[in-house]
C-alpha cells in the first residue's frame, strides 16, 4: 500500500511508533525512525534489521528546531523526498494537580505538542514542492473526553487535535492532507506500570472486551497514509474499542 512512499515517524523505537515502522516496511515503504538517544534508536533498527526490514534512523532533539531542519535536510539529501510524516512520541502524566509543576506541565507540552510543531514546520515545504503529502498526528481518547489527573496529559491531546484540524484546512490547497489516530488503551510501555489488577477492571469499560495492540493503532495509520484515504482529511480517528471514559 505504501510501495515508493517514504515515511518518518516519530517516537519510532518501541511501542505503537516501532509497529507503525514495522507495519509500513511490510508495506514496502522506505521508513526512517526518530527516538530520543543513539542507544534506543540503534536497538530498534537492529531488531528490525534481525525480521529483515531495513530502516534508518536519527535522534535529534525534538524541541530545538535546529537539529530537526539538519535531520530533514539530512533525510532528503538521502531520499530525495519525504511523502508522510508520523508525529507519535509522546509522553503521559497522571499526577493531580496539586503535585503537579509548572515545569512538569511544560515538559509534556514540550514533547506532546511543540515538537509536533517543529516538526510539521520543518516538513512542509518539502511537501508542498513535492505537490503533496501526508502528515499523522498521534491523539489519544483522552482529547474526547479528559482524564481524571495528570491534566498536563489531555491538554496536550487536545492540542494535537487542534494542530490536525487547523493544518489540514492551511495544507488541503497544497494537497497535504493532515489527520490524527485517537487510540484507547494500547498495550505499550506507556501502560506497562498499571498492575494488572487495574487493567482488568478497565478490559470491562471497553465495549470490544480487550485493550488496544499497537498493531491495532499502526493498522489505522497505514489506512490514513495510503491512498485509500485520498480524500480523508482534517479527521481525529478514535481506536479504542468503542471505550467512552
Ligand atoms: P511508548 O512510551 O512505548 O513510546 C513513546 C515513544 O516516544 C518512544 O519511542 C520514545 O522514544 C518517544 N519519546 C518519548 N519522549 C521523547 C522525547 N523527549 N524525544 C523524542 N522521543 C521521545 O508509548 P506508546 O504507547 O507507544 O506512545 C506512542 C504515542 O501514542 C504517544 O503519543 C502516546 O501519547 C500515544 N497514546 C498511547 C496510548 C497507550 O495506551 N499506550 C493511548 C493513547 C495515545
């Protein structure tokens, strides 16, 4: 579905951004992967390279511009091309506010919405001279509905949500269609604290019985990227096993 399509995707090393990058090389994509240290990143291409899929990747930071504009530089110098953009690393809280810090709630609008932003701006006008694009947003059910601590969390859903809507109306004349992935619950590092007395009682609230796999959340983006959703744009599309809280 992605033959000739090249794809970078953010938060790439573990969790629903190393099945997303698995997901996309089954379908032929060339895939390049972001994390946060050389370390993680390198781990990740060799457990690809080990199942046969070949990728590349990098570990600018996220929130210095600078870095990103060299990466992408760097990426088109070698791929002439970046057709879709996965925005998906992101970090969660779940401190009430009152323990919760200033700094605390601008680290998570740091990684969860700002770095979204350095990296669309950095994106773009190689999109736009390509005459198109794909950028995904990673969203969370939590943007619908909040969550009841660890506000600085939705907050930042919310805004990813705002970015989607707002840049897929800015982009569509440029044929850069913007979307984002809502998931539920999905089994990933980021749930991996909760004792499984906690996650039985949250299997109940989902009408699909079950919590999200990654796969399940890297299925949807696959959709969303190809162009089976040639005229899908400005959507925030929830994967959550109908689960409503
Ligand atoms: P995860 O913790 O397994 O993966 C997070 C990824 O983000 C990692 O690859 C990590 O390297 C990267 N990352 C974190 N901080 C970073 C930083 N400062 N700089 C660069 N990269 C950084 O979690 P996951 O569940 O795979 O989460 C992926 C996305 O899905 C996140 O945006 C998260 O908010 C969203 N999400 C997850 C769930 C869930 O239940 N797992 C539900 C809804 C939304």
């Amino acid at each position: 579905m992605l033959k000739g399509k090249v794809a970078l995707v953010t938060g790439g090393t573990r969790g629903i951004g190393l099945e997303t990058v698995r997901v996309f090389k089954e379908n032929h994509a060339e895939v390049i992967l972001l994390g946060s240290r050389e370390e993680t990143v390198m781990k990740a291409i060799d457990e690809l390279k080990k199942e046969g899929h070949e990728v590349s990747g990098y570990y600018p930071d996220l929130n210095n511009y600078e870095e990103i504009e060299k990466t992408i530089k760097d990426i088109i110098d070698k791929y002439g091309r970046i057709d879709i953009l996965i925005n998906n690393a992101g970090i969660s809280a779940n401190k009430k506010i009152e323990d919760t810090t200033s700094e605390d709630f601008s680290k998570i609008i740091d990684i969860n919405v700002k770095a979204i932003f350095n990296m669309i701006k950095a994106v773009v006008p190689y999109m736009k001279e390509n005459n198109g694009g794909v950028i995904l947003n990673t969203s969370s059910m939590v943007s619908i509905y909040g969550q009841p601590s660890g506000v600085g969390y939705p907050t930042s859903k919310f805004a990813v949500n705002g970015i989607t809507k707002s840049l897929s109306r800015e982009l569509a004349p440029f044929n850069i269609r913007v979307n984002a992935v809502a998931p539920g619950v999905t089994r990933t590092d980021m749930i991996a604290s909760l004792p499984e007395e906690q996650i039985a009682p949250l299997i109940k609230t989902i009408p699909l019985g079950r919590i999200g796999e990654p796969r399940d959340i890297a299925n949807a983006f696959l959709f969303l990227a190809s162009d089976l959703a040639s005229y899908v744009t400005g959507e925030i599309l929830s994967v959550d096993g109908a689960a409503r809280s």
